[in-house]
C-alpha cells in the first residue's frame, strides 16, 4: 500500500515570493509521482509528473518539483508566485503499471497575498 | 465533449435515499476513474473502468456502491441506502489509455449531501 503526506495544510506567501509545497511518499514499491491543482468549482488539473529519467520535472504555470527517492520526496517549487496560483495542491502517486490509480495526499491550500 | 462532465453538480439526499451520478468522459478515452473527496481531504480511489470492463473496484467502501460503464463510454457510480458518511465529492476522471503516460483530465465532480 502507498501513503502520501503533504505536511502544510495551509501555506501564505506574499505575491512574487518563492514557494515550496512539500510531499512525502511511503511505498513498498516503486511508483509515478504527480502534483495535482484544484481551483475552486473546477476539476483536478495536471501540474507535472515524474515517471523515470531526470529527477527534477518541470510543469505548467512555472512550477517545478525534484524526486528525492532517499528522502522519499517529492517537493513543488516555484520562484515566484502570482495571484492567480491560489488553489488546492495535491501530491499523488501511482505503483509503476497501476497506471492513473492514484493515492492522493491531503492536500496544500496556496494562498498567494498582495 | 471537450472536457469531462458530471451530473448532477448538486444532489442532496435524505438518508435511505438511493442516488446516482452520471460521469461523460472525453470522448474516445477507454480509461475512466471514480474518486471519492471527503471535505478537506485528498480524493480517493474507488473504481476504475478499461472500456466496459470494471477492472479494478477495490476502493468502493462497501457493497451499497456500483458503478456501470455499459457501453464503454458514459459510467454511472449508484449508492444505495445512502448515509451520512457518504457525503462528499465524486469525482470522474478519464484518459486516452489506462498507462501513467496518459493525462487524466478530471470532471469538476458532483457534490452530495446526506441529510
């Protein structure tokens, strides 16, 4: 079985301020790692993923997350956070050949402040 | 359809109640996912369809839950005698194939309510 921790609930941040998102996997076997945004009224979106080569992944709107397989992590970054980033972040994982059967996180509230 | 729709965006339901929630997948997608998201927490795994074929149905929390994709394209998730602990938020999510390759493109869910 998988588990998955995102250890903030709820991060704030000043608008053009760096962000860090952290996520924290535990698995007995190796698997795919995803970040997930939420914006109100609307469905999960993609941000990235990793599935195997480089270990640092970028995504859309600018963020990025590295794969630590010894810290067992999985952190979204982004140097500079507008507005319109505040949304709900999920951390996901999926065993290799389980394919979109994801095990999802908490959750991170991202609230960006003018 | 260009995105993947869900209805009712609202249901509420008295408990007892039987109730079902319609998922339309992007058409052409053979894979479809149901999610439960209980207030303030992650979405869940529930069941998952290749096709018409219910492939994997380990995450439904108990035999008051069934999901159909007769057709291998429009999938209906029915909860039967529903109770309080079954309010939260179903979501639907399809993509071209079943592989992690493939973008899971999520519905904006379906919202019920136990009274």
């Amino acid at each position: 079985a998988q588990s998955v921790t995102q250890l903030d609930s709820q991060v704030p941040v000043f608008e053009e301020a760096p962000v860090e998102l952290r996520c924290n996997y535990s698995s007995s076997v190796s698997v795919y790692l995803f970040w997930y945004v939420q914006y109100p009224n609307q469905g999960l979106q993609l941000l990235l993923k990793y599935l195997s080569g480089s270990t640092l992944v970028k995504g859309i709107n600018g963020f990025e997350a590295e794969f630590n397989k010894s810290q067992t992590s999985f952190h979204l970054r982004k140097p500079s956070v507008h507005i319109s980033d505040t949304a709900e972040y999920f951390c996901a994982v999926s065993p290799i050949g389980a394919g979109n059967m994801l095990t999802f996180g908490g959750g991170t509230r991202l609230m960006v402040k003018p | 359809g260009a995105g993947v729709s869900q209805s009712p965006r609202y249901k509420v339901a008295k408990r007892g109640q039987d109730v079902a929630l319609r998922c339309d997948p992007i058409s052409g997608h053979v894979s479809l996912f149901w999610y439960q998201q209980a207030l303030g927490q992650g979405p869940e795994f529930l069941t998952y369809f290749q096709n018409e074929a219910q492939l994997d149905k380990s995450g439904l929390p108990s035999d008051r839950f069934f999901a159909e994709r007769p057709e291998g394209s429009v999938s209906t998730l029915k909860i039967q005698r529903t109770q309080q602990e079954d309010s939260a938020v179903y979501l639907c999510a399809s993509s071209l194939l079943g592989g992690a390759d493939n973008v899971l493109t999520f519905g904006a869910g379906s919202r019920l309510t136990v009274l």
